[in-house]
C-alpha cells in the first residue's frame, strides 16, 4: 500500500475571550472554526473496523525506535530543517528558531491519530467534528497560531519527516517562523488501510 500524504493545515486564529475569532486556511481545503471545546470523541461503533488501534493503551510512535518513541528523531530532523532554512515551493524560508516539544499538543495530535487509525479514515476534521484548533484548547493548550500535518502509511520518522519536507503546503507548516511548540503522534492500526497515521502539531502559544 502506498503511503498517503494529503493534507496540510494551517490556521492563524486572533484569539479573544472565550476562544474566538477570526480564520484563514492558506494551506488546505479543511473549514477552520474556532477554538471552542468540544464533547468528548463520539464515533460510531458500527462503523469502526473490528480490530481497534494497536497502541490504542498509550504507544504514540507505531512501535518505532525502541522505548524512547520518535520525540528525539522528531526535534532532531524538524530543528535542523529550520536550522538550515528551506525553499518549499515558491517560497524561501530563512532559517529560523528552534521547536519544542509539548506534552498538550501531543494528546491533542495522538488523539486524532487514533481515531483516524481506529476509524478507519484520513482527514483534519476528525468523526466528532472538531478541527484541530478545537481538539488543542481540548487538551489545553491556548495558542495564538496553530497548524497540523497528517499522513498515512509512512513507517519511519525518516519517511514522513520527507514526505512533509517535499509537499509545498506541508513544508510551509515545517517552516512557519511564528510557530514555537510541536508534537507528533503515529498510531497504528493493521485492520485499516494504511495502517499507520500520523499527525503533527505545531502551534504558537498565547
């Protein structure tokens, strides 16, 4: 199976009282609303495939590196790219400063690589409806800017870090001078199709 690398988002909320404010999406087709919480995940069973995640009981790195996870892998090569500066697409990005990570983006972003891998689906919306501005205030992270990569299928840090460094819209997210924290997540699940999903955060904070 061929791994999927579709989709980019990012949004620039001005943040007000109460979460609100107004959008643009420059990077993908995904509707931004703004960062209100949102009930708890509600899918319906009927259409979950049979075998649900395999890490669904904490694993956020699909069984990759070992007991250490991707964190490491993840800084290392994000840094560096930004480090070094890239040209996505048109535009040429000077290098900028480094990421961190942070642990609310992550159970925002592992969050939906879980249900994308449990419910069999691929998309910035997830099957609740929330967007991942919404998903990020839910895990309790208050941002001025946010933006999220997904893709499916890649098995390594080293693929997917490529895959999003070669796509316009995603390298843009990898590059974005404004944003300061990040996380990833990669769930996997071998009764769906592409059996690993992964999503990245990355965010400004207020």
């Amino acid at each position: 199976m061929r791994p999927w690398l579709a989709l980019s988002l990012s949004i620039t909320l001005a943040a007000c009282g109460g979460g609100g404010g107004g959008s643009g999406t420059p990077a993908s087709t995904a509707t931004p609303t703004a960062a209100l919480p949102a009930p708890a995940l509600s899918a319906d069973p009927a259409s979950a495939p049979a075998a649900a995640a395999t890490d669904a009981a904490g694993d956020i790195s699909c069984g990759l590196n070992g007991p250490d996870g991707i964190q490491a892998e993840v800084l290392q090569r994000i840094n560096a790219l930004r480090a070094a500066g890239a040209v996505c697409g048109t535009a040429t990005y000077a290098p900028t400063t480094a990421l961190s990570w942070n642990p609310n983006l992550l159970q925002s972003a592992r969050g939906h690589s879980a249900d994308m891998a449990a419910n069999n689906y691929f998309s910035h919306t997830g099957l609740d409806g929330r967007s991942p501005a919404q998903r990020a205030v839910a895990a309790g992270y208050s941002y001025s800017i946010i933006g999220e990569n997904i893709a499916a299928g890649q098995t390594s840090v080293e693929n997917v870090m490529a895959a999003w460094a070669g796509s316009e819209s995603h390298c843009k997210n990898l590059m974005n001078p404004l944003f300061r924290n990040i996380a990833v997540a990669c769930v996997r699940n071998d009764a769906s199709t592409y059996r690993l999903y992964w999503t990245m955060e990355l965010a400004k904070p207020l």
